[in-house]
C-alpha cells in the first residue's frame, strides 16, 4: 500500500506529506482500516527500565510533536510511542522549508527547531487519546530561554508530563536549538541531570510511582565526551539512555543537491555514526543501564544489528518515510528470527 502513495507523497514538499500521513494514520484507526496500511507486527514482549513492552520496536521523538495522534499510530503496530519534543510554551520552530529529503541515499535533513504547541496542549492531547500502551514524551527547552535557565523548562516539563508518560526523555542533542547540545559538557551535564534526578523522585513520591528518565544524545561526540557522559549517567541514577539524534556530519551524503543544507542528518546514512555511538555507550555502561538504539534503521536487519550493538529496544524515524509502516513487522520479524531477546 505504501510503495504505492509514496510516490505522490514524494510529489509534496516533506513537511506537507508528513501532514498527510498523519492524518491518513488517524482515519485509517478511526476506520478501522489500520491493517491495510500495515500488517500488524508478531508479539515480541520485553520488559525495560520496569515497563513491559509488547514489541522492541517504537516511534522515535519528532513525528508527532503535540501528542495529536496518538491512536492513529498506536493502530500502526509500534511497541511504543515517543511524542515531543515538547517545550514549556508554543514556538514556531525555524523558517520553512526547513524539512529535506535525500532520496539518493534514503536520508533527512531538518531544522525545524521544536516547532509544537507546548505542554499544556501536549497534555490535553495525550488526556483526549484513548491510547493505553507504552508513552514516551521527550522534553526540552524554548528557543528564547537561555542555557542558564534551561533546566527551568526541563523542570516544569518534566513536572506537567510526569503523570502521563510511561518514560521521560531529556533531550538535550537536537542541532537545531542553538547551544542546546553545549548541555552535554559534563560539569554541566552533572549539574543538569542532579536537578531532574531529584525532581524526578520527588514526583514518584507525589505520585506514588516511578517513571524512568533517559537521556536522547547526540551521535556528533568525541570519545572523551562520550566517557564523561557515560561517568555521569552512571553516577546520576538515571534510567537509561537513547543514543542517537540526528548528526550535523555530512560526510556520508557529499555531493547531494540537499547536502548543504542546515540541520540534522538522519537515516540510512546516520546508521553507522549512531551505532558506533551506540556500540561505545553499550561497552563504557556494561550492562548497567539499558539503551535505546535509533538512527538509520530502514529495514530488518539494520534494527536488529542495533539490537546486537547493545539496544535493548529501538526507535524508527525517517525510516517510514522511505519504507512506510511495514517497516515495525519487518523489524520485529527480523528481531525475533535472530533470536536477539529469547
Ligand atoms: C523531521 C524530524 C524531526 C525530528 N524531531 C525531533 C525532536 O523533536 N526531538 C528529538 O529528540 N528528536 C527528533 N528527531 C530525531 C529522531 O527522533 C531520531 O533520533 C533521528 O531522526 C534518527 O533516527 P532515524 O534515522 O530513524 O530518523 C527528528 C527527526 C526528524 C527526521
């Protein structure tokens, strides 16, 4: 079904599309035509940081911004979903166009900039969506407040999406916000992550449960940062560790018309950046904390390659773009023929 609309989707300019696809996702749930735009994935259980999931395979951070459709995706066969980035109020993110496709080499190039709707209609998204699985909301902080202040936007996001989220992610690796990925120094970082440990315990106790916290980081870092940050997340009590966002690196896509473009890089050419990332976190944290493995997963094998680099469970992102839906049975299939969780 997908390969057959992709072509007009690719007709629209990437952001107009996206819109779309949303919208055909909700109407196909509403509908109850889910299983036509995708076969729904095997069962393939596994219980991280606490919460059990039905499959390994979610919706990364990006795609449904606001929370706004939830139940259309959910129908789609994902594990989990991953809404936000969310700030504390609304922005309208950077210029358009500011989304690009690199069909060449299935990739992505955006520099939206958190364009959402902030968390106060976040909220009453997610309270309005019938949807029960697994939820994930990524925070971060308005373009106007300074690094100084960030952790105050992380905090009261952290505070109005704690009740809702069955997780929480930090994210301080967008390319897109300026100075955002400096928070990933580590006396910063240590200062940073305290805050929002101690907030995130207060708030299990208000409300008589734990959520887990991870952190979303950048592929772009050195072997010394990632050392340091990989100190202070076992230092810290943190839940666990997404690895990665997007990558400002445009070694892989040289000579694209799009290439020159401002932005986050992602798919097939973010995966071998992400999962050397991803690889070096599994060996530095040995097992003690769980990682989320995402970038340039197009198709079975490339998710369960992650999963043998060290994830525990994975995201997809610009994957649907050039694959549509089938990509989660695809890849919980090939996950589960490996043998990877049994
Ligand atoms: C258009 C677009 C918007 C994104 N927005 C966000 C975001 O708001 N927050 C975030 O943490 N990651 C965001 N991401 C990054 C993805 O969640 C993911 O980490 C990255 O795209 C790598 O995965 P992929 O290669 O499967 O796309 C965005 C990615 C794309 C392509």
């Amino acid at each position: 079904m997908y390969d057959l609309i992709r072509p007009l989707l690719f007709a629209l300019d990437p952001e107009t599309a996206h819109g779309l696809t949303l919208y055909a996702s909700d109407v196909a749930q509403r509908s109850g035509l889910s299983h036509l735009i995708a076969k729904p994935p095997a069962d393939l259980p596994t219980t991280v940081f606490g919460i059990d999931f039905p499959n390994p395979v979610g919706l990364a951070a990006g795609l449904d911004k606001n929370g706004e459709h939830l139940d259309g995706l959910a129908a789609l066969g994902f594990g989990f979903v991953e809404i936000g980035t969310v700030t504390p109020r609304p922005q309208a993110g950077n210029e358009k166009p500011r989304m690009f496709r690199l069909p060449a080499h299935e990739a992505v190039i955006n520099r939206l900039g958190f364009n959402n709707g902030g968390i106060d209609a976040l909220v009453r998204n997610v309270e309005k969506a019938t949807f029960r699985g697994v939820l994930g909301i990524n925070i971060g902080k308005n373009k106007d407040t300074p690094n100084e202040r960030a952790i105050d936007d992380y905090l009261l996001c952290l505070e109005r999406a704690y009740p809702l989220a069955s997780y929480i992610t930090v994210n301080i690796s967008s390319p897109n916000t300026q100075g955002l990925r400096d928070l990933q120094e580590e006396e910063t970082l240590r200062r940073f992550i305290g805050e929002l440990r101690e907030a995130q315990e207060r708030h299990a106790g208000r409300h008589g449960t734990r959520k887990p916290m991870l952190l979303k980081i950048a592929p772009d870092l050195t072997e010394a940062e990632l050392d340091a940050i990989a100190e202070v997340l076992l230092a810290s009590g943190i839940d666990g560790v997404i690895c990665t966002n997007t990558t400002i690196d445009r070694t892989a896509v040289a000579g694209d018309p799009n290439a020159h473009q401002t932005g986050g890089l992602s798919g097939r050419p973010l995966f071998a950046k992400s999962t050397a990332v991803l690889r070096g976190m599994h060996a530095r944290l040995a097992g003690r904390l769980p990682i989320v493995g995402v970038g340039g997963i197009l198709d079975g094998d490339s998710a369960a390659e992650k999963m043998e680099a060290g994830a525990a469970l994975v995201q997809v992102y610009s994957g649907l773009i050039y694959r549509g839906p089938k990509l989660i049975a695809e890849a919980v299939a090939e996950i589960r023929r490996r043998g990877i969780l049994a």
